[in-house]
C-alpha cells in the first residue's frame, strides 16, 4: 500500500510534531509494522521505548516521504522522540543544515562544493548515507494522446535557457504534436530535481528557462498538471505513484528506446538518464545522540526497506545497506 503522502502528511509539512506524526499508527499503512518492536533494532540501539530528545530534519521534497515514513515508524517505537520534517528544497536543507539548525538534510542530489565549504566554515561534519533510487518522472495530463515518450534532445528543447519566451507550443517540439499551447510545471531552483534534470537535460547545472511554473512543493506541480490538458511537468516517482490515476507518464528515450519509469528499469538500469540516488545527510557530532544514532540506524536497517518501497522508490541493495551502516558507524 502507498503512503497517502498529501491528504494526510502534506498538511502538517511546516511543523510535524510527535502526536501529528504519531496518528500513522491509527490510519496508515504502517500500522501493523509499528506494532513489532524488534523492527529495525540493532546491537548499538537502547531498547525501543527507552529513548528521548527531539530530531530536525529539511531538505527535500522527494526524499520527504522517506525519512517521514521513517520518522513516523521510529516515534511509534519510541514515544520520547520527536522527529520535526520539513521540506526547504535540498538547497534550502543544506542552508539549514550548515548552518547547525538541523541534524539531518534530506537531498536528492550530492552535495555541492560552496555547500561543503559552508559547512566546514562552520565546524558541521557530516556523513553522506544513500537511501533510495528515484526514477526521475516526466509527466502530463492523462487527457495528452500524443507525448507518450520524449527523447532527451526534446526535453532540452522544452527546458533549455533558449527556450525562453521561445518554444511555448507542442508542435515547436516535434512537428507532428498539435498546434496547442506548451504549460511547464517544475522543482523551483532550491530543489535538487531542479539541479539534477536541468544538469542530466540541458548540460549544465541551473541552466535552465525560467518561464514555467515553479514551486518547491511537488504537490503543486502535481495539481498544475493534472489541470491542464497541455502541461508537462516533472518531479521524483513517488508523486507520480500516488497520483496514477491523475497523470500520465512519458517514457523517457535516452537513446536506446522508450523506457517508461519503474522499479524494474531502474533495477536493470535501462531507465536512464533520469535515474538518480537519494541521500540523507546526517551531522557527524550528532551521532553521539543515543536518540539519533538509534534513529538513523534505523534508517540505514535492511528490516525497514519496506517503507522505501511503500513511498514509491526503489530501495537499496542489501550489500548497499551494509555499506551505508558502516558509513555510519566509522
């Protein structure tokens, strides 16, 4: 079963606090799972129940559903936590995150140099642990007969900086698509979507028109597709997972065929070049913390892939899942 990711998480995004998160274990599909203790337990974890203090965790939307899935899991555990979950976008994360407001930053892209040097200006070491693979969904309304896959040459023709003011037509994109307006929806420049299409699309990073529809909460993006006839968007997986019956997605022909977005093309890599890793990044001091030690081991336990998978994104391997819990153990 999916997570309901916007009728019932979206709307506490701002401030998540415990009894908010903690109503998952009456509604959700993660009910059941939260009654096991064991879980997610480890040899280095205080027995579940034993633990308190509060986590903070920003950054962005697509890994959200993640570590809130995680976070609502690991409260039912233990009811003396507090894990708060926002979603500044993965630029806006890491802002947080250097600066020492938060302990963990959610990205859906590697960290950048000036990123890195802001945290080292201000003593913030931290530890980069992968969590999921995303497939990178391009999208448009169910009622769009025509796009059913594009080639990466035409989404730099849709996305590229010349585009702008430009190419606002179908048929400017391929000549056999009809004479209809071209409605753009996408990740605002703070998200790390933005940062990884615009960089796999168009070459360069942050390189991009900037005449479309932007916000950072993929909720929008998905509500401006899903209203107009002629919009394309794009945003991580899990959104269009929850939202099938709401858009369509294009198959992606990155030069070896029309490749639609799944589990199993991103598994057997056909699905490329929008497959990409998701990260969470986790202050290094913090760990110290029994309470977010405990928590992130939680996140990094292979016994918990299923909320990986439940939110729509393809989960580590087990070797990948060694690796991460010896990342954070070093």
């Amino acid at each position: 079963m999916a997570f309901n990711l916007f009728s019932k998480r979206t709307a506490s995004l701002a401030v998540l606090t415990a009894v908010t998160l903690s109503l998952a274990a009456c509604g959700s599909g993660t009910s059941t799972t939260a009654e096991s203790p064991e879980a997610g337990a480890t040899a280095e974890s205080p027995a579940a129940g034993n633990l308190s203090g509060s986590i903070l965790a920003d950054g962005s939307s697509t890994v959200f559903p993640i570590t809130e899935a995680m976070a609502e899991e690991f409260m039912a555990k233990n009811p003396g936590v507090q894990v708060t979950v926002g979603t500044s976008g993965t630029g806006g994360g890491f802002e947080k995150f250097c600066n020492n407001e938060t302990q963990i930053s959610n990205a859906s892209r590697g960290i950048k140099d000036e990123e890195k040097e802001k945290c080292a200006a201000a003593g913030v070491e931290f530890v980069e642990i992968p969590v999921a693979t995303d497939a990178l969904t391009v999208v448009v309304n169910p009622e769009n007969d025509w796009a059913s896959c594009l080639t990466i040459e035409e989404l730099a023709t849709i996305w590229g900086p010349d585009a702008q003011g430009k190419v606002s037509n179908w048929n400017q994109v391929r000549s056999s698509f009809p004479d209809a307006p071209l409605a753009l929806y996408g990740p605002g420049t703070d998200s790390g979507t933005f940062d990884y299409f615009t960089d796999t699309v168009n070459g360069e990073e942050g390189d991009s028109r900037g005449d479309y529809t932007a916000s950072e909460d993929d909720n929008v993006l998905v509500q401006g597709v899903e209203g107009d006839k002629n919009a394309l968007g794009y945003f991580g997986y899990a959104y269009y997972a929850e939202n099938q019956d709401k858009l369509k997605a294009v198959e992606i022909d990155g030069g070896e065929g029309c490749v639609a977005p799944n589990e199993e093309d991103v598994l057997n890599g056909t699905y490329k070049p929008l497959s990409r890793p998701l990260f969470v990044y986790v202050n290094k001091a913090a760990l110290a913390k029994p309470e977010f030690k405990a928590f992130v081991d939680f996140i990094t336990d292979p016994a918990n892939k299923q909320f990986v998978s439940e939110t729509g994104y393809v989960p580590l391997s087990d070797e990948q899942y060694t690796e991460a819990k010896g990342l954070v153990s070093q």
